[in-house]
C-alpha cells in the first residue's frame, strides 16, 4: 500500500473500530470474558490463515517476549473498553477514547527518542478541549445515565486511551523490523494465554460453566473475533509501517463519531447525549481534519524543497 491507500484502509479500519463498540454493548459476556474470546478466536484465524499460506514465522525469545508484553497491552485496553461501554454507553466510551493521541504525544517522542512537534502538542490540546466541552457532565434531561454510571465509564476509557497509545507506540517499533501477520498471531494468542491464566489463579476459571459462551453471543463474537480483530488488528498494524503513530491515534478519533451515530441509530434513548457533548465531538472531528492539514502541507513543502535541490 502507498501512503493515500494506507490513509483510506486507516479510516476503513477506524469504521470497524466504530462498530466494535456496538458488538461489545450486544455481547452479553462481561468485559473479561468478552476479550478472551476475542483474542482466543482472533488470534486462532489469523494463526490458521498464516499456516495455510506457510508463512508463520518464529521470533527469538527475547522479541517473543517483547511482542506478547505489547499483546497484553492491547487486551488490557480492550478490557477497559468494554468495561466502559458497560458501565455507562458507547457514546460516553468512544468519545474518552478519544484522548488517545494526548497520551501518544508524550509516550511517542520518549519512545523514539525525538523532541516533541509543536503541532502535534497544538492538536493534543484541542483534542483536550473537545474532550473536557464533549464531557461537561450530565444534566437534568440531557443524558440516560446517572452520574456514577457516567464517570466511571470516563474513568475505565481514560485507562484504555492511555493502554492503547502503549499497544499503538510500541507496535510502530515491532512493525519495522517483523512480518505484521505473526506479529498479529503473537499478540492476540499470548494475551488470550495471560488471560486465560488470570482466570484460572483467580478462581473463576475453574468451573466449566465460566468458559460456556451464551447462544446469543455466538454470532456477535464471530464477527468481533473476525471482522473487527483478525482483519482490523492486522491491518492497523501493516498501516503502522506507513503512517505515524501520532497520525494513526489522531484519526482513530473518528471512531466516537462513527460509534455514537451508530449507537444512537441500534440503540435509541439510552445514548442520547447533550448538545454539549455533540459539539465537543465536533471540535475532535476538526483536530482530526487539522492534523491531515499538516501533514499534507508538510509533504508538499518537502516535496518542494526536493526538487529545488
């Protein structure tokens, strides 16, 4: 893929991501529960998939480890995720989410060991200002939640923001040096593994009834382990190669956009917001705009200064 094709794919993955959400308010499994299977069936298919083609790779030990670590991350906001989308609604979920790229712009440079870009500081503040006009709080007829429902859905989603620039940051290392399939595979099934061993030493997976998956989960699991893990997972990654982590979590922030109109259209009244919160998203929506404004003013003054020299 070329930078515009990875651009498009991005947003077509962040349309999944959107979707996520609605699949995790369906799923009646706890979030724990929920992430296993999760990553258990996604990993699976993408590991089948990669034995079919005979291309799945084996990594030293040392990287293994390396891999699975940022694979427990990436379970680890998924947990909170839904943990958020069950304690208060997607809308309230998706829209914290969004602070993800302030938590990339200072974890990133530190990573790759680079000063920070005034613009990318410029957008995480305005990023910070749709957030805190986006969630002003619930007022008398405004929101279907209470407010220990809605602020503990913030606080479970500032936690997956803050993994999910760890997961993001330190993915864009891996990807330059290792096949993004297997490092998909890895991933998935090391955390599926680490959960599976948490569940058992803390009890809960001893009896057989915990590991039994409702009937009317069965085909919303299929589709969140297929479409929005296996496929979008892996491709996320390959446009990691391409794209910056900074540019990749900023237009992630379409995600609440794409979620609470979704939401609101499957699931009524219970996600229905203020008009502060809509204007908040909005204010996200143009930091999203902004950032693509940059970045093509700065390939083309490159470009420029190119073929002067």
């Amino acid at each position: 893929m070329n930078h515009r094709q990875s651009i498009v794919m991005l947003h077509f993955i962040v349309l999944i991501f959107g979707f996520t959400g609605i699949l995790g308010k369906l799923i009646s499994l706890e979030a724990e529960r929920l992430v296993f299977w999760r990553v258990f069936f996604g990993g699976g298919l993408v590991a089948l998939w990669l034995l079919i083609r005979r291309k799945t790779q084996r990594f030293p030990f040392k990287t293994w480890v390396k891999v699975a670590l940022v694979g427990c991350a990436a379970a680890a906001h998924w947990v909170a995720f839904f943990a958020s989308i069950k304690a208060s609604n997607v809308s309230v979920a998706l829209a914290t989410l969004a602070t993800t790229p302030v938590f990339v712009s200072v974890l990133e440079p530190l990573v790759h060991r680079r000063k920070m870009d005034w613009r990318e500081a410029l957008l995480g503040g305005m990023i910070i200002l749709g957030l805190l006009v986006l969630l002003w709080g619930p007022s008398e007829g405004d929101f279907t939640l209470t407010k220990a429902q809605y602020y503990k859905g913030i606080g479970l989603a500032l936690v997956s923001a803050a993994l999910a620039a760890v997961f993001s940051t330190y993915n864009s290392v891996l990807v330059r040096s290792y096949d993004s399939a297997n490092l998909t595979r890895v991933e998935l099934l090391s955390a599926a593994g680490v959960l599976a061993v948490l569940f058992l030493v803390d009890g809960r997976g001893l009896s057989a009834g915990f590991w039994a998956i409702p009937q009317e989960d069965w085909l919303w699991l299929a589709l969140l382990a297929s479409l929005a893990t296996a496929f979008a997972f892996l491709m996320s990654i390959e446009v990691m190669k391409r794209l910056s982590p900074f540019t990749t979590a900023v237009a992630i922030n379409m995600e609440p956009v794409y979620a609470i109109v979704l939401a609101a259209l499957i699931f009524g009244d219970s996600e229905r917001m203020g008009a502060w919160f809509y204007f908040g998203s909005a204010i996200i929506v143009g930091a999203v705009f902004a950032d693509a404004g940059f970045k093509r003013l700065a390939r083309k003054k490159a470009s420029i200064d190119s073929e002067k020299s």
